[in-house]
C-alpha cells in the first residue's frame, strides 16, 4: 500500500508541474501596431522569439531588432493569411474595426480576423500553429447568462463600438466550436491603463474580476506578459482566460 501511495504521489507530483516555457517561437503578429500589439512584440522580443509584424503598411512598423521581421499583410485576404502563417508557432491577432456600412457583429475585423485565420490554419492541418485572439472584456460574464457588455450603456454607444462588442462574442462562439484548430482568447478587464510591466496579476475564466476598490483594470504592459504566457505555457488551449490585478 506504501509503495503504492509514493508512486501515485510522484505522479500527482509530475502532472502539478508547469510545462517549461517554448523557446524561440515564431510569433505573427495581426495589429502590432496597435496599442495592446506593440507590447505584445515588444514582450515576444524580451524572451527571445522570432517575431514578424503585420500590418497593411509595414512603414509604421519602425522598431529595430535582429528577430523582428516587418510584413504587409491582409487579414480579409485567404491568400495572404495562407501564406503569413504558415511556418509559424503562434499567431496573435489583436486587431479592431468594422467593415462596410452595415455596422454588424459578423463585419468586426474581430470576428473576421478570427474565422479567417482559422480557415487557414486548419488548411495547414496538424502542423499548423495555435491562434491567441485578444478579445474583448464585453463578452466576460457578470452572472449567469448576463455578459458585461449587458451593463454597457446603449443610447451613446456607436453603432460601430456595438459592432465591436458583439463581434467579439461571435468570435468567442465560433472558437468554442472548433476541434480541429488549437487556441486560446485572451481576454483583458474593463480598463487598459499605461502603468509599468508588473508581472503580478490574476488569471481568470469567464468572470469578469475585479480589485478590492471595484476596479477591472490592467498595463498593457501586463496584458502582454499574460499573452506570451500562455504562448509559451499553452494552459488554456481551447479556452478563454482572462486577465485582471
């Protein structure tokens, strides 16, 4: 019985055991200009990986680094998504806007980011990468079967904003569907702020979290630690995390 109880005790022991951090992946990043993206390039650098940069205009991508590289590419263009993500280990997609005039959920380059990437990253088959989506703190739940997003005041929202929000729902939806493509949505609090990489924050599931004063906040400095967190330790492959102080 002794015997026994040490082996199941080893093996509990192992299995508690974080996986060792992924060195040197190959990082495409969708919105690296953006203001969550920079920092999430910048992080990727930090720790070592190969980095390439998307953006319909790579002239705004101005940072130097040996292991950053700088691209055009186009998010609502199969072919040019086909061809940026092939190869690599990870994609991030940190994008924002709407498409057209109608101003729907389905026309967020959120959601269109999603579903795009995805398609070609099932194209790839087994030796495609694993997508993280940084999502929106809307589609967080404050109770059962209400989301964030529900406490939002309507009358001065645009409807573009709206768009956005129920967007990044939709891309949450769709992502739960799948079983044939790895990933992850990364899901910030209520309020980015421009404070200093920390380190220390909390990681969540589908509750919004907020601090003992009833703040929802965290760095985007911070956020991005989170992300390459989970690009290097895959804890919450095929689910949403969310990330808070």
């Amino acid at each position: 019985m002794k015997a026994w109880w040490l082996a199941a005790l080893a093996l509990f022991a192992c299995a508690a055991q974080p996986q060792e951090p992924r060195p040197g992946l190959q990082i495409l990043v969708y919105g690296a200009t953006g203001s969550i993206g920079t920092h999430i390039v910048d992080e990727a650098l930090a720790r070592g990986h190969l980095v390439t940069a998307v953006s319909r205009d790579p002239t705004r991508i101005t940072k130097q680094h040996p292991n950053l590289a700088a691209v055009a590419g186009d998010l609502l263009d199969p072919e040019s998504v086909g061809a940026l993500v092939a190869g690599k280990d990870v994609v991030v997609t940190s994008v924002r806007g709407v498409i057209g005039e109608r101003k729907s959920g389905e026309d967020s380059l959120q959601y269109l980011a999603v579903v795009n990437v995805t398609e070609q990253l099932r194209a790839l088959g087994d030796g495609s990468g694993r997508l993280i989506h940084v999502g929106g703190a809307g589609s967080l739940e404050v109770a059962e079967g209400k989301l964030f997003a529900d406490r939002l005041p309507k009358l001065f929202m645009s409807r573009a904003l709206k768009a956005e929000i129920e967007g990044q729902v939709l891309a949450l939806e769709y992502l739960r569907d799948l079983d044939d493509v790895a990933w992850s949505y990364a899901t910030p609090p209520r309020t980015f702020t421009d404070g200093p990489r920390t380190g220390n924050f909390r990681v969540g599931g589908d509750r919004f979290m907020e601090d003992r004063r009833g703040k929802s906040r965290i760095s985007r400095a911070d956020f991005a630690v989170a992300v390459l967190d989970e690009a290097e330790l895959e804890r919450h492959t095929g689910k949403r995390f969310s990330v808070a102080y």
